[in-house]
C-alpha cells in the first residue's frame, strides 16, 4: 500500500480515536482504513495503536509516529498548495493612483471588491487628474488614460479611448475648421 495513504489513515484514526469516524471522514470503508494501519504496523514493526471495542489509543511509538506523520502530511500539502499557487497571501498595503471619474466609477468598486478577498491587505486609493511620479510617490500601480510614454515602467494595455471633438457646426466654422471628420 501507499505509505502516505497508509500515514492518512493512521492519523485519521489517531485523531478520531476511531477506525470508523475516520473511515468516514476520509470517505473509505472501515475495512480499508483497519487494513491500512495494520500493513503500516506491519511494516514498520511496531505497534503503534492499542485497540479495544470502545477505544483506540495511541502507543508511545504511536504517539512518537502521529507527531512526525501529521508533520509530514502538512508539508505535503504546504507543497502541493505551494505548487497550485494557493499558498500566496497578498498582504501588506497598496498604493493605487487613477483619474478622479474613472477611479470612482470603475477602480473604487474593483478595489473593494479586492480588499474583500484578501483581508491581510490594506489599500490607499489616490484619484487625482493629473499624472502622479509614481517612483516619488511610492505608487504600487496606477490606471492611466492616454499615452503611456515608454518609461522603464511595466504597463498592461487595457483598452483603448476614442477621442472626438463634438461642436456646432458654426463654433468649428468660425474656428476655421471644415472638416467634420475631426
């Protein structure tokens, strides 16, 4: 049998005090969970469980394998979370700087959202017109509306803002523009 389904099982009856609550929480059989940590016995040639009908208890080399095996299982699992990315915790506080309207209408709402999902997290929302130093002001990330000048900085196109010039017909004539496809 596999040596971590074997340490599972193990624990789980260790922690339940019972082969058949531990079969259920592990949806297993009680069968399945006895056979399992009578081969771990087996193999490792110790007894690490004293069983009676109304009890299980741990013996000393039980309790000595509990601690270590429960150890061993929550690195697994540290690992296994690690490696899917799970194990990120944002944390700590974000700078965030965008224009006054936008920000309000479209970044406010997103931030909370944000903040709501990550508790450890702290945020200050800077909503300016005008274009902040994001180095000298110690801005984490900024929302901007126009051109972005190649400045060293890493940026992501979100979109893109059609302009347009809208005016009377006289207004532009009088201006001397005659092109309507301004």
């Amino acid at each position: 049998m596999d040596r971590i389904v074997e340490m599972t099982a193990f624990v789980a009856v260790a922690e339940a005090q019972s082969f058949s609550a531990a079969a259920k929480k592990l949806g297993l059989s009680p069968p399945t969970i006895t056979r399992s940590v009578s081969a771990l016995e087996e193999r490792l040639g110790a007894r690490l469980l004293i069983r009676t009908t109304r009890s299980v208890r741990l013996t000393d080399a039980g309790q000595q394998f509990f601690d270590d095996a429960r150890r061993i299982l929550g690195e697994i699992s540290n690992a296994e979370q690690a490696a899917a990315g799970e194990q990120v915790i944002a944390r700590g506080a974000l700078r965030v700087t965008a224009p006054v309207l936008f920000g309000e209408m479209f970044v406010l709402p997103l931030l909370r959202d944000f903040l709501t999902l990550h508790s450890q997290l702290t945020a200050q929302l800077m909503l300016l017109d005008r274009v902040v130093n994001i180095v000298e002001e110690g801005i984490d990330l900024a929302v901007r509306i126009g051109r972005f000048e190649d400045s060293g900085l890493q940026s992501i196109e979100l979109g893109s803002v059609r302009r347009m010039l809208v005016a009377a017909p006289a207004y532009l004539a009088s201006a001397g523009h005659t092109d309507r496809t301004c």
